[in-house]
C-alpha cells in the first residue's frame, strides 16, 4: 500500500508542475499584515468590500476568476495575493 501511495505523490506533482501558476503573498509585509487582521475581525471576509457574501470569502470569487484567466497578471482587490503569469 505504501508503495502505490508514493507513486500517486509522484504522480500528483508530475501533474502539478504542469502548471505554471504562481500566487504568492504581497512582498509588502506591512500591507500582509494589516490585510489578514481585517481578514480576522470579518471572518475570513475580505476587509476591502462592505458586507459578508460568500463571493467575497477569501480568497474571493474575482481573483479566482482572474486565477483562471491566464493573461491576468497582478493583485487580488486587496492587495494581499499577487498572480504572476
């Protein structure tokens, strides 16, 4: 068993560097930092947008969207994670 479990790893991250996809965190630790507290004071909310709807659950339906666009480049709307192509 343990066996058949390494190779479907293996498999797994074959798979994964197929993917070009890079998100990463704000190079702004500052701008990090005040992003997530705002993320905790509204429960996993996006603290940039009036309201709690499902669409702005972080991460939000818009940089999701722009995830999937492969010419996007560049922030989520608040500033928190950064998409390169």
């Amino acid at each position: 068993m343990i066996f058949l479990f390494k190779y479907y790893i293996i498999y797994l991250v074959y798979i994964m560097e197929g993917f070009s996809l890079k998100i990463t965190l704000n190079p702004d630790k500052e701008v990090v930092k005040l992003i997530k507290e705002g993320l905790k004071k509204k429960d996993g909310y996006c603290p940039c947008r009036l309201g709690k709807k499902e669409e702005f659950k972080c991460i939000c339906k818009e940089f999701k969207e722009q995830i999937d666009d492969p010419e996007f480049e560049g922030f989520c709307h608040c500033k928190l994670y950064y998409k390169s192509k």
